[in-house]
C-alpha cells in the first residue's frame, strides 16, 4: 500500500511513526522506574517524562519539516521538472537553487537533462532529416510516375493493388473501380494475369530467370473487362529479400486499342489482297498460256489474247495501286505518336537557340493540340531553321503553330523571301541527325501523310509551312471529367497485411456482424478546405 503515496507523504509518516513511539518508549521508562524507587516519585517523573516527551516530539516535527522542505520538496519538484522536460516541454529549466542542500544531484540532474535534452534535439534533427529524405524520395518516385508515358501498377500477389499512377487512369478509362487495396481484376481480366503470374514464378522457381533473356519480366496483352479496350504490356516481377521467392510485381502498359484495330485491318488487307490477286494472275497465266501455244493461229486471235493480257494488267496495276495506297495509310497509323499541346512542341525548338550566338526564336500565337511523332518534328524544324540561317542569313524566326478541324499547320516565320521549291525540295531530302536514324525530312512528312512548302505573307515576312494530324481527342472537353487530383496512389503496407490476416479475413461478409459508414464530402483535401457534410 506504502507504494501508492507520494514520497513526501512517505517521509511524513517516517517522522510521524518515530513520534508516536517516543511517548510509547518514555511511558515504559517511567513505569519501570517507578517500579523500582520507594516513595511517590510518579508526579515528578510524569512531569519531567512528559516535558521531555513534548520537547522531543517538537523537535522531531522541526527536523521532518526541515527534512521536507530541503529534501523531500526538491527531490519531488527535481522529479516534476523531468517529468515536464520528458514528456511535455524539452525546453524547461530546472532551476539552479531547487536543490542547494542535496549535494550533488542537483549539478548531476541539470546535467542529464542537458544530455537528454541536447540527444533528443539531435535525434528530433536526424528525424527531421530522414523525413525531409523519405519526402524527397516520394516526390522524385511521384515525379517520375507521373511523367511517364506508360501505366504503372504495382500489385501484391494477392492481386491487390499497391501503387498506380495517372496514365494508368488514363489507359484504363477509369471508372472509379481502381483503387488501393482493391483487386486489379475489377479492371482487367484475368486469365492473362494468372497464367503470366504462373510462368514467371515458374521460372524462379527453377531458377531459369537468371539466365533467361527477360530474366523476370514477359510481355503480356490484356483487356478491360468489358473487352472494349485492349491493352499490351510487360509484367515484371519484384523478389523478396532473400531474392527466392516473388513478393509482388510490376505491370507497364499502354493502350493498344487502336494499333491493334490496325493490326487488324492490315491483316484484312493483305488477306483481301491476295484473294483479289489470285484471279487476275491465274487468268493473266491462262492467256499467256494460250498466247505461247497459239503459234499458228490467225492474227485475229493473237490480237484478242493481247488485248486480254494487257487489260488483266491494267487491272493488276490498279489494284496494286490502291493496295500501296492503303497500305501507307496503314503504316502512318502504326507509327508511334501522340497528342502533343503546340506550346510545348515550339518551346522545345526555341530552347534550342537560347544560347546560340546569333539565332533568337520566338513562339507566337495561341496554344493548339497536334497529333504527331514530337521528336521527328522537332529533328525537321530545327534542320530547316538551320537550313534558313545558312542560305538566307536570316537571325530572327517566329514560330507559330494553328489547328484545323482536320489537320493543323506548323509554321517558322522571318522577313524576307520565300524559299524555292528545289532548294526546300534538297533540305528535305537530306538526312536528320540528333538520333533520327536514317530518315530524311521527307520520311518524317510521309510518316504524317504531310507536306511542307513555302509562301509569301504580308509586311514582307515569308513562311515555311508544314502539316501534321489534327488531335484524337477532345483535350478542351476532357478537363471537366480528368482523374482526381493526385499525381501517385500507393500503399506499400498491403505488403505486410497478407502475414497478418487470421481468421476473420477468411470469413465471408454475410457471417460476420458489422456497420456501414458512409460519408459525403466536397473533396478529399482538408488541408485546402474540403469538409465532411454528411455521415450515414
């Protein structure tokens, strides 16, 4: 029981005990006394014994109180201020005179919690710092998910989802079905994710991922639930810390929808081109035949037999004509580009000559989308700036750029004349340089069915003018409906949470007993002001 009072009522009773004994032991000393004299000595021993019992009781008061306020006090107040340095403000003092009559625990305490209070700011620092580290860590891994061009999903081998970025929003057409923690199959289907999953765990099982080529990662195509949109990727997966076993894996992906409608069609093409071809040829044999074998007919019926060749070739020349035709086409579609914003696009020209000595480029005009390779066209246009400043000694260029319903139009812009068709006509077929490969200027408008030229405008400026494919979506219309604000989702503890399920994970909803919260809010950024309205 003694442990639940404080120490000063501790001492108090100390004190009080020896107290209460003083009278007890001087009432047995003055009996046996008594016992022992002749007479009637009990008045004066009584009144000395009780004179000496009061002094003593005095005295013992004197030295607990004294003992109390030196000791007691300052051990409890020394106490409260680590108490309060510990746990409440590591900044409090403990004053120098608290503990003048406790020899060295006073110096001894104010130097420990110096030291504790220098260890804890120097551990608050090193927190601070790996804080500061881990948050710049999450912003380059944010950084770097958001600007890439594919979609990114991160799963644990439960299949649920760990980490997704907005392009895979975007590829997936999101609906609002991805999320953390959620299964990925409620977006794609999943007989390829099990059957890829089951071969690249084949393949570490065995050991083969070392040597294999792809080591952990195979190519994979997949689509959404609903068959409407196919996608094609790469799966990789992500070991454990032993490097034996997988953990989770990585899915890259991007919408191949609309190659793979071309892929589709170009089959059909050559398919339809081969059935279409195979007549004209077997009759153009036949003819050719009969032609060969006909030495002595009349000239009448060689002249028939020619006039059936020549018009079966005709018809072939047509049909090869129309199969060229259709066949570029095919080919521009397949090439990879993108939707680019213009602004963009001619900001990375104008950068180009930030530096250089003599050029300056501005972009004008208003921001439009264009549908093109942005490399290849940046390659083209720096080449026939390039080309400008050699054969004209033109300086200044102005870059615009404007979008029609079909297509949209590039332009560089300087004061002076129009280029002649043969000299653009040799800038255009001369190679690119900068990692373009082989392809000339030419290649590069062919890849975009384009054209480039030269003209005259007003107030003595002249234009070199090329086209390029108008957007494939609606970039204005789609702002209204884009993905939530945030660049990354992910959550690397739902590794951790397959070792932690027990038996309750594993039963089903309808068994268990539990409440439904749902709630209402204006958006999930309280820190800019959205608010909770309603909970059911």
């Amino acid at each position: 029981m003694i442990e639940r009072f404080s120490l000063r009522a501790r001492i108090a009773a100390f004190f009080a005990l020896i107290a209460v004994a003083i009278p007890l032991v001087m009432g047995v000393a003055i009996w046996l006394a008594v016992l022992r004299m002749d007479g009637n000595p009990i008045p004066p021993l009584v009144l000395l014994g009780g004179a000496a019992c009061i002094a003593l009781i005095g005295l013992i008061a004197w030295v607990g109180h004294m003992f109390d306020t030196n000791v007691a006090r300052p051990i409890v107040a020394l106490s409260r201020d680590l108490q309060t340095m510990m746990h409440a403000n590591p900044d409090h003092e403990i004053a120098d005179g608290a503990a003048q009559y406790l020899g060295l625990l006073g110096p001894i305490v104010r130097e420990a919690s110096e030291a504790v209070r220098q260890l804890r700011s120097e551990a608050d620092s090193k927190v601070a710092d790996a804080t500061a580290a881990l948050e710049r860590q999450r912003s380059r891994l944010e950084t770097v998910l958001r600007d890439l061009n594919e979609g990114v999903i991160v799963c644990n081998l439960d299949h649920q989802v760990l980490l997704y970025n907005r392009r895979a929003l975007q590829a997936l057409h999101y609906g609002g079905n991805l999320g953390l923690g959620r299964s990925i199959f409620t977006v794609v289907n999943r007989p390829p994710f099990l059957n890829t999953l089951e071969r690249l765990t084949n393949r570490v099982t065995s050991g083969r991922y070392k040597s294999h080529p792809d080591h952990l990662m195979t190519p994979m195509v997949f689509a959404t639930p609903d068959g409407r949109h196919v996608l094609q990727g790469k799966m990789s997966l992500i070991l454990d810390d032993t490097q034996a076993a997988p953990e989770s894996y990585v899915l890259t992906f991007s919408d191949a929808t609309r190659q793979m409608a071309a892929l589709a069609s170009r089959d059909s093409l050559l398919k339809n081109a081969i059935s279409d071809l195979r007549q004209p040829v077997k009759e153009l044999r036949k003819e050719c035949e009969q032609l060969i074998s006909a030495a002595g007919i009349h000239r009448e019926a060689q002249h028939v037999a020619v006039s059936g060749i020549a018009s079966h070739c005709h018809s072939l020349s047509e049909l090869l004509d129309k199969l060229a035709s259709d066949y570029n086409s095919e080919d521009t579609t397949l090439w990879p580009m993108s939707d680019v914003n213009s602004a963009n696009l001619l900001s990375c020209i104008s950068r180009r000559y930030r530096e250089h000595p003599v050029v300056h480029c501005d972009v004008s005009g208003e921001a439009c989308w264009l549908h093109c390779d942005s490399n290849l066209i940046i390659e083209l246009m720096d080449r026939l700036i390039r080309s400008l400043l050699e054969t004209t000694g033109t300086q200044t260029f102005a870059l615009a750029a404007s979008c029609g319903e079909h297509r949209g139009t590039l332009d560089i812009i300087w004061r002076g004349e129009p280029v002649p068709g043969d000299v653009l006509a040799s800038w255009l077929d001369a190679q690119l340089e900068n990692g373009a490969g082989v392809m000339t200027g030419r290649d590069v408008l062919d890849k975009h069915r384009s054209d480039a030229w030269s003209e005259a405008l007003q107030d003595g400026r002249a234009s070199l003018r090329m086209t390029v494919p108008a957007p494939l979506s609606a970039h204005a219309a789609q702002s209204s409906g884009a993905p939530p604000v945030r660049v990354e989702f992910y959550d690397f503890d739902l590794l951790e949470r397959r070792e932690e399920e027990g038996d309750l994970a594993r039963q089903r909803l309808r068994d268990l007993t539990y409440v439904v919260f749902d709630t209402e809010t204006t958006g999930l950024e309280p820190s800019n002001g959205d608010e909770m309205v309603s909970i059911a």
